[in-house]
C-alpha cells in the first residue's frame, strides 16, 4: 500500500508516497490507490492539489504555479565536474 502524508510544508509540497505495509494508513496519511499514476507528482516533486475521498487521493492535479515558485528560490546546482576534471584529480595533476 501506498501513503501520502495528509498535510503539505509550507510552501505546498507534499512529502514522497511512502510504501508501508499496514492494512490501514497510519494517522496523518492518506491512501494513494496503485492505480493513481505518480508522474505528475514525480515531476513536480511534490506540488499537488489533490482531490480527497475518504481518505483516499482519488485524483489530482500539478500545482504549477508554486512548484515554480519554489524552483526560483532553489540555490543553482554546482555543475557536475568534467571527465577531464575527475581524471586529473584522480592523477592529481594541477592546471
């Protein structure tokens, strides 16, 4: 079985579907039925507006505008270092 915590952060971002496996979701969670598709909420990490029925996410939908939101105020990932960068650490030959 698959869980939802019932509550976003902050910010409106709903923690990763969780696996447990009780027969019930435990209190604060929510059921995510495995026939509900998680790409959208893969590919907004997170920022959705579901729908509820009983307990249950019976659908829902990105919420866009502040998964971008969110995404401005995110530091730029340092970039990955080259395979010539890696090689001559490795080496240790200095430029």
């Amino acid at each position: 079985m698959y869980i939802l915590k019932n509550t976003p952060s902050a910010e409106g971002q709903y923690e990763a579907i969780q696996q447990t496996t009780q027969p019930m979701p435990p209190p604060g969670y929510l059921w995510w039925p495995d026939s509900l598709d998680r790409a959208v909420f893969d590919q907004y990490e997170g920022f959705i507006l579901p729908t509820i029925k009983r307990g249950t996410v019976a659908s829902y939908e990105a919420n866009a505008e502040a998964y971008e939101a969110w995404k401005a105020e995110q530091p730029e990932p340092e970039p990955e270092p080259t395979d010539t960068e890696v090689l001559n650490t490795l080496l240790g030959v200095m430029e």
